[in-house]
C-alpha cells in the first residue's frame, strides 16, 4: 500500500512538474484519496501508515489554542533565577526547555534548555543566563498546526508562545505536544490502549476519546439529553468532552464529577491541557 501511494504521489509530482509546488496540505490531502483506492488490500502496518497519514491530515482541523499549555500552568523563571533554582526547576518538572522572562510573562526575554546549564554545574561562578537565551517563537491561537509544524521544523527551537492580539502570552506549545496528536492516535488504533476496561467492581476504565455513544449504550443512559435546550444539537461527541461540561472547567486528577443521573465519572489520568482516561461508576439505583 504504502508503495501504491508513494508511485502514485510521484507520478502526479511529475505531471506537475511545471506548475508552482503544492502546498502541503494539498499533497497530503492527494494521499489520502490514493489509499481509498487500495485500502482494502492493505495490512496492518499499512492501516498504521495510513493511520499515521490521516493524523498528519488531521492537524490542519486543529489550531494551537487547542492544545497549548495554557498560561496558568506553564513553567517559567525569572531572568535573575540562580543556577541552582534553574537546577531545581527543571528537575522537579523534567522539561526540556523553559521561558525566560524580566517582570511578567508577557515580558520573555528568551527560552533556555537544561542542556545549556551542564557546563556551568562545576562552575556556577561563571554562569549567565543572558548568554544561554534562545530566541522566542511567538504565533496567534489560530494558527493550524499543520503550518506550526512546519514553522518548528524551520527552527533549532521547539518551543513557542500563543499571543493574544494585544501581546499578551495565553499559552505554550511545544514540539512533543504536536507529534503526540500524531502519534497518540497511532498508538490507539493498534490497540496499544483500549478505549474500554471492564473492572471487577463493575465500573469500566474509558479513554477520555472515547465516542458518548459508546458510553451510552454500555450504560443505558442519555448523557447529554439533561444539558440540552429543546431542539438544539448537541457538540459534544466524547467522554472527556462531557466531564470538562459537568465541571465547567479543565478537570483534575483524582476529580469525581456527578451525572444528572447519578453516574459518576472519575478522573484517573489527566494533565494541565486534556483529560485522558476516566473510571465510569454507575450507582445502584
């Protein structure tokens, strides 16, 4: 399969050899229409390529504001932050790089990573943070990641800051955080972690991905009926989504949210950005 799509890509590149490159998202969206046509002779590696591809494909759908890390929680010191509390720091956090700032977070000077701090742990008398300052990447919340992708690609940084339209930092998106849209999903379509555990006790363990519908059948219970004006629609379409609606917030780990109708939903995994999996309990009645 994968082979069927790379002749096709390159054939088509041929046919278009004199006019201007196709934008990126034009070429992907071309391979994907190529595998339509060979998907049902395709194994599972080649669903994995694909699967990959779509995720790629995907990114243009989402904008940063959809995963940044937003303000409250981003991690950063101050520009007269010493050695040892830049240490302190990026140990207790296990980050790889951190903003830099003078007074405020809408001040970044810089971004440092904890590679740079290594030459100066046996020499702390002349370290400077000014001297270690990389260059800031800012963009609008707008942007898709798709472009952002290529943006971070272009650059030794892979970190940036989404600005407001007056300056201000609303959030921090990192490079991992754009390959684990693709990557995440891979992992999930080959059943590395099933999106339902049943347990013992006779609750289940679900993805926070995991399809309402799903839920619903396995419960026997309207989930978003109670939060509905007549005739509207609802949209939202996965668990996660319907715990973030019961707390009117980002909900936190350990956090037990209350159903209508008595179900409950606790957060086993989450982290600043994005629920991951919930334990569902339905009470006796």
């Amino acid at each position: 399969m994968y082979l069927k799509i790379k002749n096709y890509f390159r054939e088509r590149i041929k046919r278009k050899k004199k006019e201007a490159e196709l934008p990126l998202i034009d070429r992907l969206e071309d391979m994907i229409e190529a595998e339509q046509s060979v998907s049902d002779d395709s194994n599972s590696d080649d669903n994995s390529e694909l699967a990959l591809v779509s995720n790629v494909l995907g990114l243009k759908d989402l904008t940063a504001a959809d995963i940044m890390v937003p303000r409250a929680d981003i991690v950063a010191a101050k520009v007269n932050t010493s050695l040892e509390e830049f240490i302190d720091i990026f140990s207790k956090n296990h980050f790889s790089q951190i903003p830099i700032y003078k007074d405020t977070l809408d001040d970044v000077v810089g971004v440092v990573r904890v590679r740079d701090f290594l030459p100066y742990i046996n020499n702390p008398e002349s370290f400077n943070i000014m001297s270690l300052l990389r260059d800031v990447i800012y963009v609008v919340p707008s942007i898709q990641l798709l472009e952002l992708l290529v943006e971070m690609r272009g650059s030794a940084n892979h970190m940036v800051l989404v600005v407001d339209e007056f300056g201000g930092v609303d959030g921090l998106v990192t490079l991992q955080d754009v390959v684990s849209e693709i990557v995440g999903e891979i992992q999930q379509s080959r059943g590395i972690f099933p999106q339902i555990i049943m347990r013992q006790d006779g609750s289940f363990m679900a993805d926070a991905k995991t399809l309402l519908t799903d839920c619903e059948d396995m419960l026997g219970v309207d989930l978003l009926s109670p939060f509905l004006k007549e005739g509207e629609e609802p949209d939202i379409e996965t668990l996660g989504g319907l715990t973030m609606l019961l707390a009117e917030r980002m909900p936190t780990r350990g956090e037990t949210l209350v159903h209508p109708s008595g179900i409950e939903f606790e957060i086993a995994d989450a982290d600043p950005r994005r629920v991951k999996r919930i334990v569902v309990r339905k009470t006796p009645a």
